[in-house]
C-alpha cells in the first residue's frame, strides 16, 4: 500500500485516449470529462490531434475515416 494513497481511495481522472489497431491503421477514441462546454471541446481536439501527431512522427499509419450509411 502506497503511503500517499489509502488503499480504499479511487482514483478518477478526466481524460483518456483509447487507440485501436485495425487492418487499416490505427483509430484513436479520446474522451473528455469536464464542467465547461468550451474547455471540453478545446481539450478533447487538442489530445486528438496530438496523438495524431505523435502517430505521423512515430510512422504509425492512421485508419481512414469511414462515413456510414452511403
């Protein structure tokens, strides 16, 4: 047991990026929690274009967006 946490606290956070490995690339969920509409939208762009980036730098192929329907 940690002694900066007690054992029974959870943890909680605000952000997550979840990246899925496909035949065609990958494709990167990002979820964003917070109060202000703005703060949340600004946040959730920014950690997608960033994990897109770091992708392209690190030579990952990205999965095409695919429209449903048409």
């Amino acid at each position: 047991m940690s002694a900066s946490m007690p054992e029974n606290q959870q943890v909680v956070y605000s952000r997550s990026i979840k990246i899925n490995d496909t035949a065609k690339g990958i494709r990167i969920d990002v979820h964003v929690c917070a109060n202000d509409t703005g703060q949340t939208i600004e946040q959730a762009f920014s950690m997608y274009l960033k994990a897109q980036q770091t992708a392209r730098d690190n030579k990952i192929t990205l999965a095409p967006t695919e429209v449903n329907g048409k």
